[in-house]
C-alpha cells in the first residue's frame, strides 16, 4: 500500500528524506534562548538525550525570558520566527516556507454555509456549570467556586472571575458575539456552552461529514448560529447529508484558504479567535502552527488590534509563573505531617523521580521575585512542549501589539483523547490522593473555561484587556484565572506522581476484595471457635 502524498505544513527535511523532529525542535529552542543566553542556545543544540531532558530547557528558557519584559519579548519573537523559517508547506508537489504559503496561496477561500438555532433566545439567561450530577449557577456556582478555592484547586481570582460571570446574567447573552473555533469540535472547546448562550460561532474543523452532523445538530438545538466553509456555493447544497458531505476543511493542507475565507467573512467586526486543537505527537506542532499562522494573519492585518481577541487554553502541566500564595501552599503541603505524607514516605526516601518537591525557589529578577512552577510531564513529550510554548509566545505577542488576549490554565481533564489510554485512566483515578488535586469531567471543564473566556471578554477591568493590566513580565498573563486542579498547590510536581496514583488506583480497586477476604476469614474463625 503506498503512503499518502505529503501536503500541507511539514516538518523541514534535516538529512536525506528524514524529517527530524527532534533536530528542528532544537533549532527553534535555540533561537529562542539567543536574546536571552547564548550558552544556554548552545547547550540545546548539543543536547543528546532531548527526548528525556527538553524539560529542563524548558524550565530555564522561561527563568531567563523572566529577567525583563524585553527579554521575555525578543525571545518570543526569535522562537516564532525560528518556526516559520524551518518549517515548510508543500502542495502539488512543489515546497516553500510556511510563511510565504500563508502569504501568496489560497485567495480563493472557500464558500460559506449558515445554521440558525431553532430554540429561542433564553428570557433570563445564565452562566451553568455542571458538577457531580447537579447544575450550578447563581449562588450555588459562587459557593462551589469558593469551595475550590478554599481547597486549593483553583486560584483565588480564579474564582472571583468566574463569580463576576455568575453575577453579570447579561455576560451570558451572546447575541451580539462573534467567536471562530479553530478545532471547533475539540472535546475541550467551548462550542455548545457558546451556542447554548446565543453566540455566533465560526466553526472550523475537519472535512468529515460525522463531525458536522453533530456540530450542525448542536447548533439546530440552540438559540446560537452556526458559520463554516463548504467546498460549494450553500444554495447547491440538496439536504443535509449533503451539507455534512460538503462542510469543513483542513487546517494542516489548507491554513492559506482558511485565512483569506475568515478574512473576507469577518471583515473588520470585534471577534475572538480561539486555539481548540489537539493532534498526537508530531502532528501536534504542525496544526498549532496553522492556527497561528491564522491568527497572526488576521490581527496583524487590521489597523485597530483591539477589535481581535485571542483565546487559549493554557495545559496545567507546563511551566508558569504563580501567585507567590500557590507557592506558599504548595510548600506548606510539603511539609506537612499526616496519614497521606506518612504512607508515601518510603516513596520519597528511595526514589529520585517520584514524588519530587514541587514548590519551587523564587527567580530573582531586577523587577523583583517570581515564583513558577513546573508542572512538565516527560512523558508527554518535546513535541507537546513546543506545541504550547508556540502559543504561549504568540499570546505575549499578540498582547504586546494590543489585542485582547484569553489564556487560562485549564484543569485535567478525563477527555476520551487521554483516558483511551489505559495507564492515564488509572493516573487521573489516583491523582485525588494528592491534596489539593482533581480530575475533571468535560462538561464541567468546557463550562468553567468558557466563564472564564467571558469573563475575559466582557469585563473591562479584566487582565486580558491590554491597555488595563500593568504587567511588569508578560508571562503573568498566565498567572491569572488559572483553573489548575490542584497542580499549582501540590506538594509534588505533577510529573512525579503518575506512578504512586497507579498505586492508588490499585489500592482502590482492591480494597473491597481485601475487606471482603478479610471479612471471610474473621467469619470462619468466629465459626469454628463456636
């Protein structure tokens, strides 16, 4: 069977036809760190064992972008100019830099389809989130949120600004709204909690006809309105089967179409871009980069870069800067003294990789102190890694130029993409052992981050707004409204107790068989001494 021709954005050929991810990965690092160390810019390049040590660049990288706001700037401008110079876009055969693909193909776009909502726009619209069974708003959302607070999965202005949302009802009246959803149909986006409030939602995502029934469907059974690209004028379109067959589009093969289409459809109307995909591995790197490569084509174009906000979910197992109170509890929960601490002891005594402290020491800057986390998972791979920073790089930037700018941590979630993966399911079942740590349900994850994108949006005094927040380092744009589960106030790093909440796991499931032997046992002994 042979291998389907290679098209759209592509990995740079490093050696023969190889196309190393590891080799290019070290090049865009590199680059990164030139503004900032250039030893450090050395040492990545010479890096053998990137693989299994890309984590501690990582770390580092952001301690020196910590140093000024400039420093933090350049470097993420020399790592985003890194990813357009070496990576490439090929079609019908012919290759050329991604950037000059974004800049000369695709002006014919694509046409465009509309679905209208059949349900009326709510009287008394509300923010909802469920949780556990039950459906929280009002006060009863505020309580919780202060519960979470309280225990130390959330960030305490985390739940202010999901408490403003819950008392601004008219937040929750997205008619006049316009969001695009690159990866609209992620599992984490916010599509149905936009279309449930009346939004008009721009979806893009896949050319598969199961996709946009359930996205089309959704719609249908919402007061929302539903925008995306058909490969035919939409008064050709015979029925809906038809319309499923004919809808959406590719982001990797055709980042160039899907600009110029946005471009034309959105005009210079107030909009929110948000960054929804998730692709395994190395395909990762690449669907990220046509989600940047589109939204840096439509804020870049516009002279008012107010009108465009930006919206990314931030993962909870990367590295961040934190309120010097996460640190402080993270640090008091390692110190702590109880059942929990003492049954992990041995752990910590014989083991170098698990269980390893989590707060972290302050990095010293001329603008003061700041304190990180890290909450990298080797596991999860460079390629992840690079995935993210992308996007935290094009945030600060996009910042920095005037846009609006939506990147929250979210918490971690029991998605099908993770849990499918056995050894995760039995991780995330463990993980509550941890104090303050939580896995959530989709549903709850969908709704809080969507609350905290709205919050971004409509308030004003929000630290997403540009011309508002005073940040003396854009990175602690990222410590805001941070939705972490738990991983910020732990006493381990993230990283370190997959393998001990395996063990928990276990124990749990074998606890009932144990009591039930043990049960037994004390019964035939009752028995015969009778």
């Amino acid at each position: 069977m042979s291998k389907p021709a290679i098209a759209g954005i592509q990995w740079p050929i490093t050696s023969g036809e190889e196309r190393s991810t590891t080799i290019t990965s070290q090049k865009i690092w590199a680059a990164a760190f030139e503004p900032l160390d250039k030893k450090l810019a050395q040492e990545v390049l010479k890096e053998k064992k990137w693989r299994f040590k890309y984590n501690k660049y990582v770390v580092e990288h952001l301690k020196a972008s910590l140093q000024s706001r400039d420093a933090a700037l350049d470097a993420a401008r020399a790592g985003m100019e890194a990813l357009y110079d070496q990576f490439q876009f090929v079609r019908d055969g012919q290759t050329m830099k991604f950037l000059d693909a974004m800049k000369t193909l695709g002006k014919q776009g694509f046409h465009t389809g509309h679905t209208k909502g059949d349900k009326p726009k709510p009287k008394n619209p509300q923010f909802e989130v469920p949780y556990k069974g039950k459906t929280l708003s009002g006060d009863a959302l505020v309580s919780q949120l202060q519960k979470w607070a309280k225990y130390g999965t959330i960030e305490q202005n985390c739940a202010e600004a999901l408490t403003l949302v819950a008392q601004h009802p008219e937040w929750a009246d997205l008619s006049n709204r316009t969001f695009v959803l690159l990866g609209a149909g992620a599992e984490m986006g916010p599509l149905k909690v936009l279309l449930s409030l009346g939004a008009n939602v721009v979806a893009v995502d896949l050319d598969r006809p199961n996709i946009w029934q359930r996205l089309i469907n959704l719609a249908k059974d919402s007061p929302g309105t539903l925008t995306y690209a058909l490969k035919v004028p939409e008064d050709e379109i015979k029925d809906d089967n038809d319309r499923y067959n004919k809808a959406g589009c590719d982001l990797i093969k055709e980042a160039p179409e899907i600009l110029n289409w946005l471009k034309k459809l959105l005009g210079d109307k107030p909009v929110t871009i948000g960054c929804y995909v998730y692709l395994d591995s190395e395909a990762h790197v690449r669907v990220a980069l046509a989600c940047d490569g589109i939204m840096k084509g439509i804020y870049e174009d516009r002279k008012d870069k107010s009108t465009v906000a930006l919206a990314f979910l931030c993962t909870p197992t990367d590295v961040h800067v934190v309120p010097p109170e996460a640190n402080q509890a993270a640090l008091r929960e390692y110190k702590k003294v109880s059942p929990k601490s003492l049954a992990v002891a041995p752990i910590r005594l014989v083991s170098r990789n698990m269980l390893v402290k989590n707060p972290l020491a302050p990095v010293e800057t001329k603008d003061g102190k700041y304190c990180i986390v890290d909450g990298l998972v080797v596991n999860q791979g460079p390629n992840y890694a690079l995935a993210k920073r992308m996007q935290h790089w094009r945030a600060i930037l996009a910042y920095d130029a005037g846009c609006l700018v939506s990147s929250n941590v979210a918490p971690s979630t029991a998605t099908m993409s993770v849990v499918h993966n056995r050894q995760f399911a039995w991780a995330y079942d463990g993980m509550p052992f941890f104090k303050p740590m939580e896995i959530f349900q989709p549903a709850t994850s969908n709704a809080v981050m969507c609350g905290l994108l709205l919050s971004d949006v409509c308030n004003e005094k929000s630290v997403a707004h540009p011309r508002v927040a005073k940040l003396k380092n854009p990175y602690e744009l990222f410590s805001h409204g941070a939705f972490h589960g738990g991983v910020w106030r732990s006493a381990y790093k993230v990283g370190s107790i997959g393998e001990v909440s395996v063990m928990v796991h276990f124990a749990k499931v074998l606890l009932p068989f144990v009591v039930a032997i043990v049960a037994l046992l004390l019964a035939l002994t009752f028995a015969r001494r009778r």
